[in-house]
C-alpha cells in the first residue's frame, strides 16, 4: 500500500458545505486527484478541548456548531461510519493519554470539507481533538505519533485557519486580505516550503502579524499535527493561497 498523504485544508465558512466557489472547487479536484483513504483522521479546529480526546463510535453524529446561518446548511447531511479499530491505534501510539469521547462528533470543521471531497459519505471518518492545553511542540509531536497511519491507509486531515481572527473580519473585504494577515500568511509559507518547520512552531518570530493572525490557537494548531504527519521527502502542493475578509487565511496545503 502506497503512502497517504496528509492535508491541511482551510476550511474558512461552513457556507463552503453548500456553495460553489474557487476554495469549493479546489477540494472537489483534491478528493477526485488524490489515492482513495480507507479512513479518514480528522484533526478539526472546532472540537478543541483540555487534553486529548478521540472518537470511537461506529455511528457518530453530525454537529452543527454554527449559528445564524441559512436552514440549508442545517440541513446537509454527512452520514458517514467510524472506526474504532483505527481510533483504538490511535490510542495506543500516542505518548499522551488520549481520552475517549463520543459526545461531541462530525463537526462542520470536518464535513464542510469532506461533503464536497468525498460527496458519497462511503468512507469511515473519526475526530481526534485539538488539545487546548498543548504547545506547539507537543501537538508536533502528536502528530509524528499519527504518521504510521499513512502506511495503512488512512488520510491525516487538519482543518483550521492559518490566520483566523473573527473579530476583524471585514465584508468588504471579499477576497482580501489585511497587510498583517497576508505578511503571517506568507511567512508560514515561507517556512514550509523551506521546510523549517520550527520556524512554523515558533510562529511569533513572525513579529506583530502573528498576534493578530493568531489570537487563539484553535484553528491554528491543526497544522502542526498535519506537520508532525510529514515527512521530509514528500512533495509540498499549495492550493487556495489567497486570504479573504481581511483576516481569514484560505491557504491550504497537501504533502505526498
């Protein structure tokens, strides 16, 4: 079994789940492009939690961990299986104790982008949590635990921002981006495509844009797991580089 690759896609609205756009179009062509997983390990900015917790059920639900928005969004329906036996390796691998919880589920983080990757919901989907009270370093580190699973079959999704500051979102601003957040948005890419990555864990040496790209860490810290997935030999695929409402970063990346 050739090697899965590892993505971190950024997921911006969950509008994303029901419109068709550029960002839209780019995740249909990734999950028509790329080898078909056996399971899919998301790692979603939205179940962010005080240390690390996993899902085991072979029949999570759906949450809709958004408000204000159109009752059709409310309605997509993403009826995907879990899978315990890989959650249970999971468990397993990681050096941290990872907690099993099945109250929270599929939340929009995740199947925003997969309703449009991989539209017929046939593959099994589980949610590792983002552990709030983690460092940089450890959920690199998490993620190096995760990579064995790309030699088996399973695709490492991350689903977050790099720069997502909801306070200074600017609708006029469509497909725009601050100063600021294209500055932070391009010194990440920078240090990936250099692979340097501890610059990427060290991201306030990216100066004053790293405190308003970075206000909380929840959509920002899906990328060091996808990271930590990485291997050096992989090739680098950059899609949707472009920020949008002034603070929110779309980029997104692919290693293979």
């Amino acid at each position: 079994m050739s090697r899965m690759p590892v993505i971190f896609i950024g997921h911006g609205s969950p509008m994303n789940a029901i419109e068709e756009n550029q960002f839209t179009r780019e995740w249909m062509r990734i999950g028509k492009s790329l080898p078909r997983p056996s399971v899919i390990v998301s790692v979603s900015a939205h179940w962010f939690t005080s240390g690390t917790r996993i899902m085991t059920t072979e029949e999570p639900r759906m949450v809709y961990d958004m408000y204000g928005f159109p009752k059709e969004l409310y309605e997509v329906k993403y009826p995907v299986k879990g899978d315990f036996k890989t959650a249970d390796m999971i468990k397993r691998n990681i050096s941290v104790n990872v907690e099993e919880d099945n109250s929270w589920g599929i939340d929009h983080g995740t199947w925003s982008v997969l309703c449009r990757m991989y539209p017929d919901a046939d593959i099994p989907v589980l949610q590792l949590s983002v552990d709030a009270n983690a460092t940089t370093s450890e959920h690199y580190k998490i993620g190096q635990q995760l990579k064995s699973l790309r030699n088996q079959g399973a695709l490492i999704l991350g689903s977050g921002n790099i720069v997502h500051n909801l306070s200074m979102v600017n609708w006029d601003m469509d497909e725009e981006g601050y100063a600021w957040a294209l500055n932070f948005d391009q010194y990440i890419y920078n240090n990936i495509m250099s692979h340097d990555y501890e610059s990427v864990i060290q991201y306030h040496k990216a100066g004053e844009s790293a405190s308003f790209a970075v206000p909380s860490m929840d959509h920002f810290a899906p990328l060091f797991y996808i990271l930590g997935a990485s291997e050096p030999e992989d090739d680098i695929d950059v899609i949707n580089k472009n920020c949008v409402l002034g603070s929110l970063s779309m980029t997104s990346y692919i290693w293979k």
